[in-house]
C-alpha cells in the first residue's frame, strides 16, 4: 500500500467524517490516494455515499476526519 513515511494515513486506511454538528457525522470512506507537498501532506477519500473530497493532514489534527483503522 502506498504510504508516506510518518503518514498519519495511507491508501487503503478506512477513515471516519468526526464533526458532530454535521449531518454526515459518522460517514465511513476510504483513503484512495496520499500526496507529499513540501510542507503538507494531501490525501483523497472516497466516501460510502460515492463522493470523493480531497483533504490535507489539518483535518485530522483538528479530529475533523477520525482514522478507524491505519
């Protein structure tokens, strides 16, 4: 699988939408793609409703996108 060396998240990693106060809070998808910037870390998720969001490693700092498993 393709991962990024201290990645938070890796291809294949199942992932969590974790904001309460939306509608699609417990949301599951799935990480398609990891993309190493200069100074970020950027990853696509595919989620169960079909829709794929492009997301960069804040959101999981911010508990915006929870990793259920790596």
């Amino acid at each position: 699988m393709e991962q990024i060396k201290g990645s938070l998240v890796r291809k294949g990693s199942l992932v969590m939408w974790n904001v309460k106060a939306s509608l699609d809070y417990g949301e599951l998808g799935v990480v398609t793609s990891v993309k190493e910037l200069t100074l970020n870390e950027e990853f696509d998720v595919v989620w169960a409703d079909g829709t794929m969001t492009e997301y960069d490693y804040i959101q999981i700092e911010r508990n915006n996108i929870k990793v259920v498993k790596f």
